[in-house]
C-alpha cells in the first residue's frame, strides 16, 4: 500500500527503531544515546547503535558501557557491529534489517547522527507529524549548531542548473537561478521539501517496504537524496518540520569542517546520484 492509498491506520502507540551509526565516535555517541533516551520517554521502541566497522574499540567501548548503564536489561539499547564500513547508508541498512528486538514491526525508523543530539520533544514531534500526516514519508528536524544558529538542512533536488548556481556563487547568477538553488531559505514553519540532511530524519516504514533502504551504491552523501528521490516517485512527500529541533555538533565522523579538498567519494556519489536518477548522458 503506498502513499496514494491514504496509509495505514496507525496504532495508537506506534512504534519508534532509532539508529545511530557510530564510526570512531564512541563517547559522543554514548552522549547522543543518553539524549535519544531522553527523547524516546514515553514511546515504545528502541535505539540500535551500529557500529560501523570502526576497528578502533567502539563496539567494545559501547557494548561494555551499555551493558555497565543498565541499557542492555530492558531492551532499551540494542548495540551492534556492522561488519564492515560500506559507508553511511549500509551502516544504517544494518541496523534497519535487525528491527526490534521484540520482534515487532516498527511503524517508524528513525535515523539519527552520532553527533546529533535531540531536544527533549524532538522524537515525539516527528511521530506526531507523521501520524497526522501519512502521505509525508519522511520528515525531518530543523538542525542547529551549539550556538543556537540554524543550519541550512532543506533543500531541492539537484539539478544541471542548480550545479551551475553552486559552483558559479555570483550575484548575478545566484538571482538568475534562484528556483534551481538546491538549498532552500531556512523555513520558518513545517513545510513539503524535496530532500533534508540525514542528521535527524524520521521514517515511514510503510515507505520503506515500498522503495527500499539506503543504496548503499553511495558511500557518503547523496544517500538520503536518493532515498527522498526514490520516495517522491512513489508518491511520497517529504517535510521539514519545524518544531522538532536537534543540536548537530557536525562531521564529526567525517571530518569535513578540515577538510582542504572535497574527498573523491563526494564526487562519486554525486555522480552516481545523476547516473541514477537522469541517466549517464545528463550525468
């Protein structure tokens, strides 16, 4: 059944599979967890940590201390090893293919960053959101950094043209292009949007079971581009919703506030966006 259908009717309590992925983020991400525990009182679910292959303690370091916090008794905290680093997505794909430990099929999946930490009813605002809304597949939180400043996280597909405002970055152009900029105005209420950053974005399992997980053909960026884009096409709708607020330290894991250069994988998983997506002529 997909979006045109109306959804399903949703249970009274419907259940929340929150993911965090850790790669080489251990203590922040036992943070965020604390956070995300915080956040999910009251709503029946869990939280997965998934190791991604850090090969550095991690899954040691958050298995023990799990287990040491009383996470692991209630089946609360759910804590696992990927593997292998297959990049974002994957990591994630892990995490949703393991469900609930009780065995129950979760209404929503959310995907949350370990370095993202989720104010008190952030959680609760997306499920809320989704319920009322069971055409919006996904729906995302309004990103902040620590100083409270908001971060620019809602955005238009890309485009040939949207490309060409992005890198050209000039007045004249910029105004020229305006309704192909791929990042949109910071929206000031909930609204439909073509695509959101992955660092706090809630899913419909019902979409899921319709387009599928993250492809994991993307190794770094462009996956939840893709996954809005697979969505859409299905007849799904994506929104920003505005009073769920998360606080985003930022590429922690990726290290991308030091990065000199723009690392290739970036290049690949745009590339294979627009193979994908407009076929290779366009690409």
């Amino acid at each position: 059944m997909g979006a045109s259908d109306g959804g399903r009717v949703m249970a009274m309590s419907p259940t929340v599979l929150t993911i965090i992925l850790n790669y080489r983020t251990a203590e922040l991400t036992l943070r965020v967890t604390e956070s995300a525990l915080r956040a999910m009182d009251g709503i029946r679910g869990q939280i997965t940590i998934v190791d991604n292959n850090s090969e550095d303690g991690s899954f040691e370091t958050l298995s023990a201390e799990a287990n040491a916090r009383g996470w692991l008794q209630n089946d609360r905290v759910r804590v696992l090893q990927s593997g292998r680093n297959g990049g974002f997505g994957a990591g994630n794909n892990v995490g949703i293919k393991a469900g609930l430990l009780s065995g129950e099929t979760p209404d929503f999946i959310y995907i949350l960053n370990s370095d993202a930490f989720p104010k008190a009813d952030a959680i609760k605002t997306l499920v809320t959101h989704l319920t009322d809304h069971p055409h919006d597949g996904l729906a995302g939180s309004t990103i902040e950094g620590e100083d409270g400043v908001t971060h620019s996280t809602a955005f238009r597909f890309p485009s040939i043209a949207g490309e060409f405002e992005g890198a050209a970055c000039t007045g004249v152009i910029s105004r020229a292009l305006k309704a192909s900029c791929v990042s949109l105005p910071i929206p000031h209420e909930t609204q439909q949007v073509d695509w959101l950053a992955g660092a706090s974005l809630m899913i419909q399992r019902e979409a899921l079971d319709q387009i599928g997980l993250f492809d994991e053909a993307f190794f770094l960026y462009f996956e939840e581009t893709d996954l809005c884009h697979r969505a859409r096409k299905a007849g799904w709708t994506t929104s920003y919703v505005r009073d769920s607020v998360v606080t985003h330290i930022g590429s922690v894991s990726t290290g991308m506030q030091d990065w000199t250069r723009t690392p290739q994988y970036w290049f690949d998983s745009r590339r294979t966006y627009f193979t994908k997506t407009h076929g290779r002529a366009y690409a």
